[in-house]
C-alpha cells in the first residue's frame, strides 16, 4: 500500500500581498489531499464459465449464476432425451471435480450422463485451492397450449377395430393392477416422462408411484397415444388422477383399481426342468394373491406314451407339491418337485398342469374364488422334459 500527498498552493503573488503569511499557510495546508493507493485483489480462478448439452439435436446452453453458483437448463417441451451429456469449460488452471470430490479429466472424461430433470453438483478448485460449488437444475419449456387429454383407450390407435375411449363423462376407468392403458391427447412430444399422481378419494393418500409412462408416439391431427402400465404394487380403490407431461399438467377421469387372477400360463414345447429348478410363474397383466400352495398333477391319459415308462400308477391325480421360495403380485418362485424324469405329453389337455391355491385377499373382482385351485401353467401339446438333477 502506498501514500501521495498532492497539494495545491493558493499562495499566489496576489494573495501574498493581501494575506498575511500565517494565513496563507492555513489556507495551503487545508488544500493537501492524501490518496491511497490498495493493491488489486485477483478474484479466485475456480469458475465455470460455459456449460451446454452436447448429446441434443438443438443447442441446449446453461445459464450460469456466478452470484448464485448455479446454472439453469432450459428444455424444450418436444426434447426426447432421457439423459443429458453435458460440456463444461473452466478457468484457466482450475481442476473440476465431481460432487464425490472425484477430480474429471476434461481432455480425457466425458461428464456423466444427467437424467432428464434431474439436478447435478460441480465443484471448481483453483490452482491455489479455492472451492466453488456449481448446482444445476432443469425446467421444462412448455408447449404454449394446455394439455387435453380426450381419454383413457384400451388399444394403441384409435383406428383399431376393437377401440373404445373412456371419457370424464363416463365417469370412473375401471382397471386392474398391473394392467397396460393408452391415454390419448395432444401431448406434441415423443417424450414418455410423465408423471400420474393419483389421490384416493378415500383416504386423500397420493402416490406418484402407481401409473407409469412407458412411452408416447404421434398419430393423425396433432393427436398422440401414451402408453402407461398400472404398478402391480398399487392398492385397490378409486383415485382421482393428475398428468404432468414436459411442463404441462391436465386432470383425467377417476382411475378405479382392482385386481385381477392371471389367466393360465401356456408353456412351449421347448420346455425343459431339471429336479430342484426353480420355476417362475408370471401373471402376465393381472395379480397374483398370496399363494397357500403350489403343485402339479398328472391326470391319467387314454394315450399311451404320454408319461415316461415306468411312471407310478399310485402318482396319477396325487399333488406333487413345490416349495414356494418367494411370491409378490406378479411373480411366484417355486422348486420343480421331484418326479420320474423323462417326457411328459400332453395331447390330452388336462394330462400335465400346474396350480396353485390363493389366500382370501380383498380388492379382487366380483366372483373370484379362493380356497380352490386355479390352473396357473399348462404344457403345450408336446409336453415337457424332466430331467434328473445333477446333484444327485
């Protein structure tokens, strides 16, 4: 730091002659100014100074906050990107380091890849180890018209032979858990984020979790069908139901949600089980209860061949019961029993088949039956291989 002392004399040949000396002293003294000089301090070299989306058909640039250390992406209502790439450009001499503090070579490393409406952290260190921490968030740019949604359709395109709409007007779209629907608007983007809140009209819990977005594809006059999947795990009731999509948000009809026994698994003739495998029956698009058992009967048949030679009289029409290993509503573990190994036919339809028997659960639809068997699986005609098991 340093000092100047300028001083301006007012001490001229005029005043001198008017003013006495010890005035003009005064006067001179008065008129010194002292300026100070401060040495300039360099800000810290640890900024991001540029940041864009490198993997999207349109320039994508962030905007960036050096006040709030923030950068905001922009996204166009018709983006399709379900992960951003981004680029980022820094001080000269600064290191940047991902939110773990892990440092990213940015001649070598691309950026890791930012899911669509996620945020993400940065840090900047400078050379002489100053930290500045970046957030950066996304906002969708809507579409400038509100979204409308016409109706729930239970077929992908509204040509199709067998469709049918469900409007508001018809009042509550009766659904089972796990079950695929079609909702048909002018959502103007191929993008399936989307999000279904549903609130039970019961109970006012929501859930954001139920309805899921598969994907979204144009059809004729600006009309697009999304296709979504209930969740196996959504609970029965009636529920009213809120769609965002890219920034726009619309209510729709009433969504009830029951549930719904599979219908019989078939099995190809390809089909091969070795003693102790386990076997996964799948419920397809309805719901399994909690299952009191499973097991598989051999009916005797007319033919002969259809069993493997020497297969026990005394086995026809007993239960060969599977060990359950594991069971939820759209997926049941279970041990292949031990049985005489060998091919199993089944020209006979009710030869081989597989079953199970169900607890009592509420929330099924009128007319189920519990506490009997249900055919879950069958063999093709051709049957199927049991093999003997290796440990053996």
């Amino acid at each position: 730091m340093a000092s100047n002392l300028k001083c301006k004399s007012f001490a001229s040949k005029f005043m001198r002659t008017v003013f006495p000396l010890s005035i003009l002293i005064g006067l001179s003294l008065q008129s010194c100014t002292k300026t100070e000089v401060i040495d300039f301090e360099q800000e810290p070299k640890n900024r991001i100074t540029a940041f864009q989306i490198k993997n999207s058909p349109q320039p994508l640039v962030g905007a960036i906050d050096q006040d709030l250390n923030s950068i905001k992406l922009y996204i166009p209502y018709y983006s399709n990107l379900d992960f951003l790439i981004g680029e980022i450009i820094i001080d000269e001499g600064a290191t940047l380091l991902r939110s773990d503090s892990t440092e990213i070579n940015l001649l070598e490393d691309e950026l890791d890849p930012i899911a669509a409406g996620d945020s993400a952290r940065y840090i900047v260190r400078s050379a002489d180890g100053k930290y500045r921490n970046y957030v950066l968030t996304q906002e969708i740019l809507p579409h400038p018209d509100s979204l409308k949604v016409i109706g729930y359709g239970n077929n992908p395109r509204r040509n199709a032979f067998d469709f049918k709409l469900h409007t508001v007007e018809d009042g509550n779209y009766e659904i089972n858990a796990n079950a695929a629907f079609y909702a048909f608007g002018n959502f103007l983007s191929s993008s399936h984020r989307a999000t279904f809140t549903l609130k039970n009209q019961e109970t006012d819990e929501t859930h954001t979790d139920y309805v899921r977005s598969i994907s979204v594809s144009p059809q004729a006059n600006e009309m697009y069908v999304m296709t979504a999947r209930v969740s196996p795990n959504a609970k029965f009731g009636t529920y009213d139901v809120t769609l965002d999509h890219q920034g726009r948000t619309t209510q729709l009809a009433p969504m009830k949600i029951d549930y719904r026994l599979p219908y019989t698994e078939s099995y190809s003739s390809s089909t091969k089980y070795m003693v102790g495998d386990t076997i996964v029956f799948e419920s397809g698009e309805a719901t399994f209860p909690v299952p009191e058992k499973i097991y598989l009967r051999v009916n005797k048949s007319t033919r002969e061949g259809d069993v493997p030679t020497g297969f026990a009289s005394n086995l026809y029409g007993k239960e060969i019961a599977m060990r359950i290993v594991s069971n939820d509503r759209s997926t049941i573990k279970a041990i292949f029993p031990e049985m005489p190994v060998g091919v199993y036919r089944n020209y006979q339809s009710n030869v081989i088949n597989l079953y199970a028997v169900f607890k009592e659960e509420p929330g099924f639809r009128a007319g189920t039956v519990f506490g009997t068997e249900h055919r879950i699986a069958i063999p093709s005609s051709a049957g199927f291989l049991v093999e003997a098991s290796t440990n053996n």
